[in-house]
C-alpha cells in the first residue's frame, strides 16, 4: 500500500504523523511511504532520515495526496486540503468534526473514508490514541496556565506554590480523565492546591486513592462547580464526551465571578470547549484573549508546541494501527482490532460513527462491517 505523509498546515503545528522508524516498519512490511519535503522537521526529523530507510520525498502535498492510498495526518485537515479528498482513499488523523462541520460535509461529498484518533475505543472504555495527547495537554495546561498568572501577561501575580507563610494558588479541574489527573499531577508538583471535580464519583474514589488524599474531590454539580470556580486561580476545563461537542459546564455567569488576573485553559477546546466564554480558538501564536478581566487559553492544538514529544508519543500509540491497516485493509484491521470500529467516521458518503452524526445533526449510515 501507498501510505501518505502530509506536512501539517495548522497554524505553528510541527507535529508529523509518522517518525522514520515507523517509516522503516512500514517499508519492511513491504509498503511505499510518501512524503511531503520537510513534513518532519518541526519535530526534529530531517528528510534524509526517512529517505535512509526507503520513503520517497514528494516536493508538494498535492502529491502526497494524489499517490497514496492511506493518508496519516496529526490535525484535522483545513479547508484548502478538503480539495485533495477522494473516494478511494482513506484518511487517518485526529478529525473532532463535531466543532467543524464542513469537514464533515466535505468528507461526505467526496466518500472519503475517514478513521478518527480521538474515537478509537478500548473494550475498557480507554482511547488509545487520544489518551497520549491528553496527558501532554494536561500537563501542558497546568505549565502554561502557572505562567499566565504572573503579572507581565496581564495575570493577578500569583505563584501557584506560594511560599512558606502565604498560601498557594487554587488550581479548579473540570473532568478528571486524562487530561484531568496529568493537569492534578503538575499542580500538586508545583505546590498548588488542587480540586478535581467529575459526575463519576467511581472516578473519583480512585483519583482520592491515586493522589492520596492530597486533592480535593467533588461531583460535579452546577452548585458545587460554581463555588469552586469562583475561588480558582487557575481554571482546567479537562472534560471530554468522545465524538462528540464538549458539554459547557461552566457559565458565563460563573466566569464573572472569578477574580480578576485569573486564568482558564480550556483543554476541550478542540471539541468546541466546555467554559461558556470560550467563544473562539486562539493559536500558539496569539494564545489568550480577556474576557470580564479574565485571562483565556484556547489554543486548540497545545501538544504542538512540544513537538518532538508529542510526535513520537502519538506515533508510537498509531504506528500498530497504521500496520493493519496497510497490510490487512480496512475491513480486516477492524476485525482484528474491533477497537477500531470505534474510529471509523466516513464511509462511502455517509457518516457511520453514531455520536458524530448525531452533533452534526446527520442521520447516522449502517456500521459497514458488523461483527463476526
């Protein structure tokens, strides 16, 4: 099979979709890697590398994309590459199409078929390929929120670890997967006063055993999530309903009430975001926008800014999946990774995932190949 590597287009996104020993795995098993000129660079990786074990150098996208019969990407695809879209291919990446719709119609149009990262689901209910870019995020958030809040960026100037006889800053959790306990992780680590909030309180009785008693845990009621984050320096919205739009947890109303100088990151934003506030994406380039003296963060890409992590974290997590793909085709790979099914999106002009169509307010098609 002919496997496509795009170069990443989104505004400061150096990720790439493929590292050259997962290039070296895929010309092993017999398969051509296309890929466009300095697609991995961003990330530390020179072409030379690739073209060492066996991939071709392609010198535009257009090529990429009119060769190969599987495109991996990192981000979804924006609107100038929905015209390299075609039938007989199928699309492998991040795709969160509830929060853009004409992603979903221009896959649609051209019967693109379409595995999404963030929807491939584990019997145990873990995500696999979201999971790894959750916990850069997570972590992420914390980082970049703590250097908000100094006063040169137009934060209240506090140190969320404080000092010996002045208290430290609040850190406010919305959502406690895994962008939830790697964001708790950071700010205990910085000293901060920690409060998880989640519905399930299964959840969190283990993030009480997990963290040992050091954050604070509270179901996540609109009573509750209102008191607590009016007293937060640091706001984390961390939550997550797979496919689809992130549910808005946190009001308008209750952003007013914060202090002046506080910060929120709003890690749901690649999902449309769950703070009421959060009315627009922002960019690594320009990162944050005030609103009722509060400091937003709606980066919707943050692991981009790491890339050399995030890229080899993501691709270690897809390259098995990729394998299946290109060596056994799609039916197949999902009969061997029922997983799989959970990704899959687009198929043949229709989109078959149920939670996605539903967001877009589509009638869902029959899953295309049942279980055996």
């Amino acid at each position: 099979m002919k496997i496509g590597v795009p170069k990443e287009i989104k505004t400061n996104e150096r990720r790439v979709a493929l590292t050259p020993s997962g290039a070296h795995a895929l010309v092993q098993d017999g398969h051509q890697i296309i890929l466009e000129r300095g697609a991995g660079v961003g990330s530390g990786f020179e072409d030379e590398e690739y073209a060492r074990v066996g991939a071709a150098i392609a010198p535009e996208a257009a090529a990429v994309w009119g060769e190969a019969d599987l495109i991996v990407k990192v981000k979804e695809p924006l609107p100038e590459e929905t015209a390299f879209f075609r039938s007989n291919q199928t699309l492998f990446t991040y795709l969160h199409l509830a929060a853009v719709p004409y992603l979903a119609e221009a896959l649609v149009q051209s019967g693109t078929c379409s595995l999404a990262y963030e929807t491939v689901q584990l019997p145990n209910g873990k995500l696999p390929l979201l999971t790894p870019m959750s916990e850069i995020a997570g972590k992420m958030s914390v980082q970049i929120g703590s250097h908000l809040l100094e006063s040169y960026v137009g934060g209240r100037g506090v140190l969320l670890g404080g000092v010996p006889g002045v208290p430290p800053g609040e850190v406010v959790i919305i959502g406690g997967g895994a962008v939830g306990t790697n964001a708790a992780k950071i700010a205990l680590g910085m000293g901060a006063r920690v409060t998880i909030l989640d519905l399930n309180i299964d959840r969190l009785r283990e993030l009480d055993d997990l963290f040992e008693g050091r954050v604070t845990t509270i179901v996540s009621q609109p009573f509750y999530v209102e008191e607590a984050v009016r007293h937060a320096d640091l706001l984390v919205g961390a939550v997550l309903v797979p496919g689809a739009k992130a549910p808005r947890i946190v009001s308008e109303d209750m952003v007013k009430q914060m202090k002046p100088g506080s910060v929120i990151v709003d890690v749901a934003i690649d999902q449309g975001g769950s703070i009421a506030t959060m009315d627009r994406v922002t960019t690594h380039e320009h990162p944050t926008f005030v609103k009722h003296g509060v400091i937003h963060y709606a980066v919707a890409n943050m692991p981009g800014a790491v890339p050399r992590t995030s890229t080899l974290a993501l691709a270690h997590a897809t390259l098995p999946y990729v394998r299946r793909l290109a060596s056994l085709g799609l039916e197949e790979a999902i009969h061997r990774a029922p997983e799989l099914r959970g990704g899959l999106t687009t198929y043949e002009g229709g989109i078959v995932h149920r939670v996605v169509a539903e967001a877009l307010g589509y009638e869902a098609r029959p899953e295309p190949f049942p279980s055996v």
